[in-house]
C-alpha cells in the first residue's frame, strides 16, 4: 500500500518513481486539501490510495502544478476521472496543459549522469486538460489554500511556481530547487538530502533558474519540500540554502545547449532554440571511447610483447 510522509503540520509527501506529489492543506486547517503535481503515468492509482488514506473520501479542493513536465502531470488523466476538481497553472504553462506548445526539447549534454544521457527519452509533448485548468491569481494567492502563495521560479519551465507558507516558512520547491542529483541514476537510488538547483537536461533558462534560487534561498525556509529528493530541515537548510544560492553560479554548466542562449518562445507556439550540441558531444563521446580502446589494445600489445620477450630469454 502506497502512504504519504508528514513533512510539516498539513503537509505531507509521497514519492512517486523518482519525483515527488504533496498533500498540502490551508492555514488554519479546516478539512480542505490540495494535491500539489501529479507524478509519472502509471501512479494515479497509488497516489489516490494515498489521498484516501490521509482524508478519507474527500477529494481535494484543487490540484495545483509546479509546472507541467511529464513527471508532474502524469497522474491526471486517472485523478481527473475520479476527481471532478480545477487544476491550477501559472498563465505561462498553460499552452503546454492545453495541447497548444510542446516543452524545448532536453539537453542531454549537461549533468553528467545516466539519467541526463537518457534525457531524449523523455516526452516534451503537451497534454490538454482546456477543460479543468485555471490560472493561478496575478496576485500570487492560491484560491484552495489560504494562508499559502506561490511564487514565480521560472528557469526549469517559464511558467515553474513554487509554494510557500508564511506562518511557519515551509517552502514546496517543485524543481526550482531539488534535493538529488537528479542527473545521476545512483544519487536517484540513494537518495542522499543535498541542495542541487533544477534537473539541468530539461533547464532551458539557466540565468532565470540562477535568480529562482536566489529568490527561493531568500525567504529563508524551515522546511523544504522539493519535486525530486526527501525534504529537508533544520540547520542543514537555515544555513546550508544560503551558503548554496551564493555558490549555486558554480553548479550551472559551463556548456550545454541553453546555458549561453535560452529557449525563446515565439507567437506561434514554436519555440527559436540555439543549435542543438549533441551530435558534436556524441561525436567526441564515440571518439574517446575509440582514443581509450586504441590506447588499451597499445597497453595490452607492449605487455604482450615484453612477456614474450621474458620467456624467450629466460633460460
């Protein structure tokens, strides 16, 4: 049976393969919740036994978007049929929830780990939900949560938000701000709770993402619950969060098909992208690995070589 973990009075979070969904209810609770992303396809069904489990046969009041990447979306068309509830979005994710924009595609070039090589994998397509979003107020409230606001942390999407409450500073960071190396298939499996800014392969504004941290880093959070990774708190975030907002220029590559020139939307719902790197990173991936195989076989023939020269001279 799949169940959700307390992270901070009235809300809880559930893991869902490798990105997280919150159960997120207002200050001061009064019975009402929202369901903060959907998670990959396939976990709806998880993710309503978890919502049963914690509130019972109540459905949420809203289930609101970080952004609408493929890992946070992909519960919806089962939530949906159960649940007959509004979806909320900044205005700027949007063509991506109705069918109108697919995301830029992933730059597998940067990160440096099995799941950023995987990165052309994943789906950029958008999905149509016209009928059930609404965009989020201008004013930064969020209508089903009093006592939260969101807040614009473009850089990963244009349209990205997080959550933040103010009376005891508890921060849901979507993917503006991360607690694994989501590039890495190992730091995925372990799980190990360190500060990382937006999976780098689908960031196609890194000077956006640098200030979202920055932002983020500067309401000070108690408790952070971000899309990928376990939550965090205490001094490890207090004082930790700062020190890495400060250094977080040193994590964003230094090559990589958005980092000089990001993706610009145009008026038709295309998108002007700079070139793409990866057949020259995959051109220079395959000639490494022959330089390596070339200097091997060398290794391998001159030791090959001096062996037999031992045994003819050993008497």
């Amino acid at each position: 049976m799949h169940s959700s973990r307390e992270a901070a009075p009235g809300v809880a979070w559930m893991r869902t393969g490798i990105v997280n969904v919150a159960f997120v209810e207002p200050e001061p609770r009064d019975g009402r919740w929202v369901l903060v992303d959907a998670g990959l396809r396939g976990w709806g069904e998880a993710i309503l036994s978890a919502a049963r489990a914690r509130h019972g046969d109540r459905p949420p009041s809203a289930i609101v978007l970080t952004h609408g990447h493929f890992d946070h979306v992909g519960g919806l068309d089962t939530l949906l049929r159960v649940w007959d509830v509004p979806v909320y979005a900044h205005r700027l994710e949007l063509p991506h929830l109705t069918g109108r924009r697919a995301y830029p595609p992933p730059d597998p070039t940067v990160g440096g780990g099995l799941l950023a090589w995987s990165a052309r994998l994943f789906p950029t397509h958008p999905i149509d939900i016209r009928t059930r979003v609404l965009t989020l107020p201008e004013d930064g409230s969020v209508p089903p949560l009093p006592g939260w606001r969101w807040w614009h942390t473009p850089g990963h999407t244009d349209g990205h938000v997080s959550l933040f409450r103010d009376t005891d500073r508890v921060l849901l960071s979507g993917d503006a701000l991360i607690t694994v190396r989501q590039e890495s298939a190992l730091a995925v499996l372990g799980q190990t709770p360190t500060l990382h800014g937006p999976p780098a392969y689908f960031t196609s504004n890194w000077s956006d993402a640098l200030g979202s941290v920055r932002d983020l880093a500067d309401l000070s959070p108690n408790v952070l619950v971000p899309g990928h990774g376990v939550p965090m708190s205490g001094p490890s975030l207090t004082h930790g969060l700062r020190r890495f907002a400060d250094g977080f220029h040193k994590e964003v590559p230094r090559h990589g098909r958005y980092v000089q020139t990001p993706a610009c939307r145009a008026e038709d719902e295309s998108w002007r992208l700079p070139p793409d790197p990866w057949p020259d990173a995959l051109r220079r991936g395959v000639a490494g690995a022959a330089a390596a195989a070339a200097a091997a076989w060398f290794w391998y023939g001159r030791r090959t070589r001096a062996a037999s020269r031992r045994r003819r001279v050993t008497p």
